[in-house]
C-alpha cells in the first residue's frame, strides 16, 4: 500500500479535471497462481512493481524499511539510496529503471529515481516531504508532497526534464498520484472533506471516480499500459481485498493465503500483479499473481 512511511526550480501547473461518476459494476473473479515472496531472514516484505520482463520492486524490514529489486523466485538485488536510514523501491519501468522514496539520516522523506546504478533525488520545489509511487517508460513518475499543514498534492513529475504537473482534484482535501502509464493516464486516490478515500483515473483530461461498490473505502494504486487499473478496497467488516478495474469492471482479489488482508499494488502490461498480505502468523509476505 501507498503509504507515507518511513533539482532546481522546475515549472509547476494544474491539470484542471472533468469529473465523471461512471457506471462500475463487478465482474466474476480472474484466476490467478499465486506465489509468495518473503526477503530471507525477515517478516516483513511488500512487493510494488513489476515491469514487463517480470522484475519486481519492493523493500523489506518493517521497522527500518530496506529497498530491493527481484528477479523470480529468489534472485533479490538491494537498491538503497546511498547514506539513507530507510528506502522503499516503489516503481519500476521496461528498461529497469526504479523509482521510489528515502528517509535521510535527518529524517527528511524524498522521493529518488535510479537508473544504472545512479541515484537522484527528485522534490517538489520548496518541499520537505516527497514520495514517488510509480514511473512510466516516458521517464515520468507519478508521487505527492505534502504541505506544511500534513495534507497530500499529487503529481507527475518528467524525471528528465525537471518539470512537475499538479493535479488538482476538485473537492478534494489530500491526493497522491500513484501511477502514470506510457500514454500519460494517471491513478491514484484522494481523500474528500468527510475523510473518504476514493480512487481515480485520469485519462486525457477526464477523471474517473473508482469506488468500488460496497466499499468503505477504495485506493487505485497501479496501472498498466492496457488501461487495467488495480489497488485495494475496505469491505463493510473493514477487511482489504485487492482489484483490478478494467472496461468498467470492478474484479475482487485475494491471494488465497491472505484473504481479507489483501492490497494489490502494481500490474504490468501481461496482466501479472503485485502486492502483499498478513499472512496467519501475523507477518507481511509479498507475491505475485499470474493470470
């Protein structure tokens, strides 16, 4: 999940969204195989990303969070930014680029793009608190700052360029932008003024409101280049269950050794996906999920 845990000046504008309520419904189930993936010697994993070779990014270690990328089933590479307390690798595109966010030994959160081994650290001009979420194959990250007052801002950011696209969501109090796909749509989720987090997609201009039915709560977290769009929901008991939102449709999914603890945080072009759950033991396992 998505979640605040432990450049120079670049031009900043809104993109001002038309909102649609659309008409979702649910669709039967996909089938996956599931696998799980724990970093050796810890209990706590979460996988993120997956790019379309099957490379996966994530990080480990619930109390100091350690980044890594892993080739299946077993191949894990650590990708910390350099001299940081904690990182997480949230994204991660076609040419194995990865982007993601780090903890400074003075405590500062940043949000950091790497590629061949190279790290920078890319912020929102004037901020102190920064996370990128998601990256395309165009170098763009899709993350959020957040202000003095706590709240969230979404936006994509050209990773070569500099230059930070603001999303401004009507009505909304806080939002992250958590993905971006290589036609520039763009998911995430924002919080309203009664404090209820509801997904979105933005698709050339038009914002989709994904809610899914039933749901207390619902967050898009990743997206592919097909337009399928997955994240998780809160039930009406507060269980999470993962979905994919695809065509309209809202599918549920559960790795079956987490149902009700499920999130799902990153699909790729094949239709694969990545997240994590609380598995019995009460420990955070990964996995990925082939259709």
């Amino acid at each position: 999940m998505k979640r605040r845990n432990p450049a120079g000046l670049a031009l900043g504008f809104a993109l001002v969204a038309l909102v649609c309520f659309a008409i979702q419904g649910l669709a039967q189930e996909p089938t996956y195989t599931f696998e799980t993936f724990i970093y050796p010697g810890d209990t706590f994993t979460q996988t993120l990303g997956i790019n379309n070779s099957g490379k996966i990014a994530g990080y480990h270690g619930a109390t100091i969070n350690k980044g890594f990328t892993l080739v299946p089933p077993s191949s894990y590479t650590n990708e910390n930014y350099p001299n940081s307390a904690q990182t997480q690798v949230t994204g991660i595109n076609t040419s194995g680029a990865t982007v993601g966010f780090y903890i400074s030994q003075s405590g500062v959160t940043s949000g950091f793009k790497a590629a061949a081994g190279v790290f920078t650290t890319v912020n929102y001009p004037g901020t102190t608190f920064n996370q990128l979420l998601g990256v395309n194959d165009e170098h763009q990250a899709a993350g959020y700052y957040a202000d003095s007052s706590g709240n969230d801002h979404a936006y994509v950011a050209a990773l070569n360029g500099g230059v930070f696209s603001l999303i401004t969501i009507p009505k909304a109090v806080s939002s992250q932008a958590t993905g971006v796909n290589n036609s520039g749509e763009v998911c995430g989720f924002y919080i309203d003024s009664a404090m209820v987090n509801h997904g979105f997609l933005l698709d050339y201009g038009t914002f989709t409101v994904l809610n899914y039915p039933g749901a207390t709560l619902t967050q898009a977290l990743g997206l592919n280049n097909t337009g399928e769009v997955v994240g998780f929901y809160l039930d009406s008991s507060s269980l999470s269950h993962g979905f994919v939102y695809s065509g309209g449709t809202f599918s549920s999914v559960d790795d079956p050794n987490g149902v009700g603890t499920t999130v799902i945080n990153g699909v790729n072009d094949g239709g694969k996906i990545v997240g994590f759950y609380a598995d019995s033991s009460g420990n955070t396992d990964g996995f990925l999920g082939t259709p």
